[in-house]
C-alpha cells in the first residue's frame, strides 16, 4: 500500500537527513558553544562562592578577635568551612556569642561545632580532648580570651 492511498507512510528520501544534518549543523555547533559557556560561568560561580565564603569566615573571626571576650558585644556568627551558617544545623542551636557561652557548651554541641569548624579531626579522650576541642572552637570563631 502507498501513503498516496492512505495506507501508511513512506521513508524519507536518501538525500533528507544530510540535507538536516547540515542544516542544523551551525544550531547544534551554537548550543555546544552555549553549553561550554554555561560549564564556565559555573566553574567562576563555584570559585566566586569558595571565595566568598573564605572571605565572610575571615572577616567574621577578626570581628570576634576585636570583641575579646564578647561579653561586651556579641560575638557575630562565623559559617563552617563549608559555607553553611551554625543556625543551619538543628544540633547547633546554642549561638557562640561569648567566650562563656562557649565553655558552658554541652558535649554534643561541642562535637557538633567541631564538626562544622574542624572537620573530622581526631581529639584525645576526656579531659584533655574537651579543651583542646574548645581551644579549637575558640581559633574557629576568633575568641581570644578563654573562661
């Protein structure tokens, strides 16, 4: 049966798809140039945020470095090293706004802050590791002054 009699479709001539293909030729060319483009501007985006975010971890922990103790004025948030705000976390929920609110930290919301500041690192057990996880909260968020 021949698609002139309604009975189904034919195949396309030989000389249609390179006749298609070179016509899309110059589109497709311009999207891959498109796509390439977007892969960059990603890249500087990423690299603008890794930035930006060591800049606003650096600015933020000499702010607390002026505060001393930060009984006077509050110490201001630092984010993680990640980017992410300690408010963020659900187990963060104390804010390090003193050097005494730092040392009256409960177990978990130190690991946690340690976590976030320090990554995985490994402390000592007891004692001796609890004040070197708030020693290094302490540098993490620039206090200066220990309680």
């Amino acid at each position: 049966m021949s698609a002139a009699s309604g009975g189904g479709t034919t195949a396309a001539p030989a000389w249609f798809a390179p006749a298609m293909d070179a016509a899309l030729k110059p589109i497709k060319d311009l999207l891959k140039d498109l796509e390439d483009k977007v892969d960059d501007m990603k890249t500087t985006l990423d690299d603008m945020k890794t930035v930006l975010v060591a800049l606003t971890i650096y600015t933020a922990m000499n702010h607390n470095r002026n505060l001393r103790d930060g009984k006077v004025t509050a110490f201001v948030p630092v984010p993680f090293s990640d980017g992410t705000m300690p408010a963020d976390n659900d187990n963060t929920n104390t804010p390090l706004t003193s050097a005494s609110v730092i040392a009256a930290l409960t177990r978990n919301e130190l690991l946690e802050y340690c976590t976030g500041y320090c990554g995985n690192k490994q402390y000592p057990a007891g004692a001796a590791g609890k004040t070197q996880r708030l020693a290094d909260l302490r540098d993490a968020i620039g206090c200066t002054v220990h309680e």
